[in-house]
C-alpha cells in the first residue's frame, strides 16, 4: 500500500476501508508516514468528508493506537462525560458527584486548560495538595471505593490522535467534523467507560458556532459510539454565554460547591441534571428519566454530592476541608466591582472574550508551558436578558493587583452589549441526541 494512492483516492471523493484506514494509522502513529503527506490527507478529508463507516473506523483505529484502559473491574455502571469546551464550564466538578451518589462509576481522565477554557485538573488543584498524577491500581481503587476519579491523561492513550491534532493546529484542518469525531471519541473510547454522555456547546464560546453545526458533530458522535458498543447520549448547549456565573480556576470550585449545596445556578444546574439523567438511564442505573433526575435532585439535598467531592478530593490527596469551607482555597488580595455603564438589558455577552478576560488575568495559558494563578478570575453579577440601571453591578473582578483589574475592566465592558429592549433568547438546552 502506497499513502500517496490513499491521498489520490481520498481527494478524488471515494472511500478508505478498513486495511487503508489501519495502515494511515499505524503507519503515522509510528512515524513511517510523514507530516507532509498526512496533512494533505487530513486537507483531503475536510474537503471530501468521510462516510458513517468510515468515521467510525478511523476512529476505532486511533483507539488502538496506544493503551486502552480496561475498566471491566468496575462493573458495568461506569460513565463518562465530555464537553467540547467552553467558558465557566465546571459541569464534571458537579456531575461526578452527583452521579457517584447515586451508584454510578466516574474514572475520568482530564485536560488542563489552553485559551479562552479552562481544564477540570487545573480547577481541582485549587485544593490544597491535590494530585492527579497516579498508578492504575489507585485510579481504579478510588473510582471502585468513592464512585469518581479524575486524573491526568495517561501518556499513551490515542496517541495517533496526539500527533493527528497538533498537525492539524497548523494545516487548518481543525474545524473538519469527521477529524473532529474521530479525536474526540478515540480518547473517549480508549477511556473506557461503557456508557459517554457529551455536552456540545454551541455559541460564540464554543467551538461549534452554529447549532446546524453542533447538531451534526452530537450525531455524529453519538453514531461512533454506538458503533462502538457504548451507551450514548450527547446534549446540545448554548455557549453563548459562560456557564453559570464564575469564570477562573478556584472561583468556579466554589461555584461548583454552591450548586452541590443546593444553590440555584439554573444553566449549570439544570446540564448536570440533564447530563446526570443520561447517564443513569443508559447505563442502566434508573429505569426512567423521571427516577434518574429524582435521585440526582436528593443526592444535592442530601448533601451525599457533597460529601463524595470531599472524599474524591481526600483520595487524591487533597484537604477536603475546603469543600466544606471554601474560604481555604485561593482568594485573590483584589476584588473589584464593575459597573453597568448605562440603563438597559444586556443583549449580548462575549463568552469567548469574557474567558480571555480571566486568561489575561493570569488564570489561564497562552502557552502551555505557562504558570497560572488559580485565585483570578470574573465573576458575573447578571447574565443576558437581566435589566440593569447605570451603577448596578456587572461583575467582580478577582485579580492580583488594582492594575491588573483595571485592565481587566476596560477588556470586560467590551464583552457587553445592551439594549432598550428585552433580547429574546434560545433556551439553554438546544437538545440532547441519543
Ligand atoms: N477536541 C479534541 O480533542 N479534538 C478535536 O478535534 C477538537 C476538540
């Protein structure tokens, strides 16, 4: 087999099959076929697309490219959860729990964060001594003994995908929905939880601007998983603006506590609720919806959510007196208060922009090499649709110095759009594909 006929065959429109698929594959994983000839590929695919199948099979094949982690151990109750990134998205520090609480089995494995989004390991390690680094046989046990875990990504996982993606970064050859599928779900199945429930933002924080667009990647997703043998649901949501209403590291753990206290931050609230029900009716944990959201609704009254983040945060070495008493985790020496410039509704708010604000801040990463702090960041006093007076407050500023938060006020007052009259606005849950 020869890749520069599997390029000639892909730019003229037709199908790889398996053996094709499998020698791409492999052969790039292993450094056999080189960058040149995998990014014209790559250009080839967003050009022609690829078909259900051969998605599918692509997939399966950056699966296998590295160690899939056997969670068989575990019963057949264990869940995962991915989003496809946004701004203010603490969902898996709420979800985990609640799911955990009610007999489910979370082993995650997370990012860190890179951009205008933050990453779930980061926000974890605003826990004092917390760590995400471990061996296989604890990953397990904490996940056997607490229902939830959440670690690092091991090295070897998908690492066809590794390579795939940071090509892709710079050929332009991102924002093409079979490659997108396929790098996603790779590292979800190589995962191996037997039951994946997606959150697919849509919006001007998302990935996915259109919801033509995010639709699509959900079925899409949702298909290669079932190909694949797992319990599948994707949610589809609004990024348009950030999720509930702290933006930065340790801010959104507190925030994330707040919902498991049995706060009402209707949008993170209402996903966890949606993305928790998925799970515990596909993974045969509850046998209607209406059962599955009332056991996650008594797991937050309980206080058991609660309590498993505070033992999940004590199995990974963690104080977990801070989730009792968020005032031990970091707090930023400068709170600023930013007001509503005139009287009106807030229109429009910039998600994407709204997470450079906490970025420039100093709580995320241009690079990946950059160090963050993890007190920073803006917390929203409203949301789209509220009516403001001129004075009232807009947000919160939690920053190193009064210099920083000036900065920060100029940058955050351009996130905002009002207006004399009421926006109408799409609800926050497009739909969920199953
Ligand atoms: N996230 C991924 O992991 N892969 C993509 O292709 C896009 C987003």
């Amino acid at each position: 087999m020869h890749m520069t006929d599997l390029i000639e065959k892909k730019k003229q429109g037709r199908t790889l099959t398996q053996e094709e698929l499998h020698f791409i594959v492999q052969g790039y994983t292993a450094g056999d076929i080189p960058d040149y000839q995998m990014s014209a590929l790559m250009m080839a695919i967003c050009f022609r697309g690829m078909t259900p199948e051969e998605t599918a099979q692509l997939t399966m094949e950056m699966e296998h490219s590295g160690d899939v982690v056997d969670l068989s151990p575990l019963g057949e109750h264990t869940a995962d959860k991915h989003s496809t990134g946004g701004v203010g998205d603490k969902t898996s520090l709420v979800l985990c729990p609640m799911v955990a609480a009610c007999g489910g089995k979370m082993a995650k494995m997370s990012g860190r964060g890179l951009g205008h989004t933050g990453g779930t390991i980061d926000k974890l390690e605003s826990f004092p001594g917390f760590s995400t680094a471990m061996t296989p046989e604890k990953f397990l046990e904490t996940a056997e003994n607490v229902g939830f875990v959440i670690a690092g990504q091991t090295a070897n996982l998908a690492p066809a995908d590794k390579k795939m993606y940071a090509l892709r970064d710079v050929t332009a050859t991102v924002d093409c929905i079979p490659l997108i599928v396929s790098s996603i779900m790779a590292k979800k199945l190589a995962s191996g939880a037997r039951t994946v429930v997606l959150d697919v933002k849509t919006g001007s924080g998302a990935f996915m601007e259109t919801e033509e667009a995010a639709f699509e990647l959900a079925r899409q997703m949702v298909s290669v998983g079932k190909h694949a043998g797992r319990n599948m649901a994707a949610v589809v949501t609004d990024m348009d603006q950030p999720l509930g209403f702290a933006v930065g590291n340790a801010l959104e753990v507190k925030e994330a506590i707040s919902v498991l206290r049995g706060a009402d931050v209707p949008d993170l609230r209402e996903l966890c609720l949606v993305l928790g029900t998925n799970i515990l009716v596909r993974s045969g944990l509850a046998e209607t919806e209406a059962e599955a959201r009332a056991r996650l609704e008594k797991s937050i009254e309980s206080g058991a959510a609660l309590d498993k983040l505070a033992a999940m945060v004590r199995a990974q070495g963690g104080d977990p007196a801070a989730v009792y008493d968020t005032s031990l985790l970091p707090q930023a020496p400068v709170v600023h208060t930013v007001r509503a410039p005139r009287d009106g509704y807030i229109a429009a708010m910039e998600a994407r922009d709204i997470g450079l604000v906490s970025m420039h801040l100093g709580g995320g990463r241009a690079t990946k090499e950059d160090v963050i702090d993890l007190s920073v960041g803006v917390v929203l006093a409203a949301k789209d649709g509220a009516y403001l007076r001129a004075g009232d407050a807009l947000a919160a500023i939690h920053a190193k110095t009064e210099a920083d938060a000036a900065a920060a006020e100029e940058e955050l007052l351009k996130c905002y759009t009002f207006s004399d009259k009421a926006p109408v606005r799409p609800p926050f849950i497009r739909g969920v594909v199953t």
